[in-house]
C-alpha cells in the first residue's frame, strides 16, 4: 500500500557539496576572524554531518563580510569559487573558508 504522504527519493537525499576549487591559495584571514567562522560553522553543524545546508552558509556570509551586497551580487561572487554554486545544496568547512577569504582579501570588507 502506497502511503499519501511525501517519501524522499534517493536522488532528493543525495547532497550536492561545494568544493574548494584547485585554483590554489586564496590568502589568509585573521586568526581571530578564522576562529569565529570556525566557530560559527560548528554552531550550525548538526550532530556526526561534516557540512551544513546552503540556506545556513549564506546567514553566515552574511556575518562575515557580504552584507552589503544584494543577492545577485552574492551569486556572483560565489560563482567565482564555484561556477555552479546555484546547483549545491550543502557546504563543508574548507569551501565556506575559501569563500570567505577570498572575500575577504579582495578588500570588500
């Protein structure tokens, strides 16, 4: 018997996770603002997972230096670490730092 409510398919489980691109090193952030986007991060972890939904990343790029700029602006400069960031559904600790550095040392702060 079929039941009436929604069942998650294999496909809507699957996560889609950002990665760091090979492009090489993007800087460094100061140890105190690392410490807090680490800390940060970890806040929103949830018990044994190693990334944290898209919709929790973007509240943390806006804690960390993108809060002046509007969603397609966003996209934009997340298109640059990731081409089809629009596609992911989740981010690990190295990408969420990658963004935020490469923000960072920009000198959009």
């Amino acid at each position: 018997m079929a039941s009436k409510g929604k069942t998650a398919t294999a496909a809507s489980m699957v996560k889609n996770i950002a990665k760091v691109p090979e492009k090489g090193n993007v800087g460094n952030l100061p140890a105190e603002m690392a410490a807090d986007l680490e800390e940060c991060f970890n806040h929103y972890l949830e018990e044994g997972e190693f990334t944290i939904p898209d919709y929790l990343f973007r509240n943390i790029l806006q804690n960390f230096g993108f809060h002046k700029m509007g969603p397609r602006d966003i996209e934009e400069e997340l298109k640059k670490s990731d081409p089809e960031i629009l596609m992911k559904n989740c981010m690990d600790f190295p990408f969420v730092r990658h963004v935020v550095t490469y923000h960072w040392n920009k000198g959009i702060h």
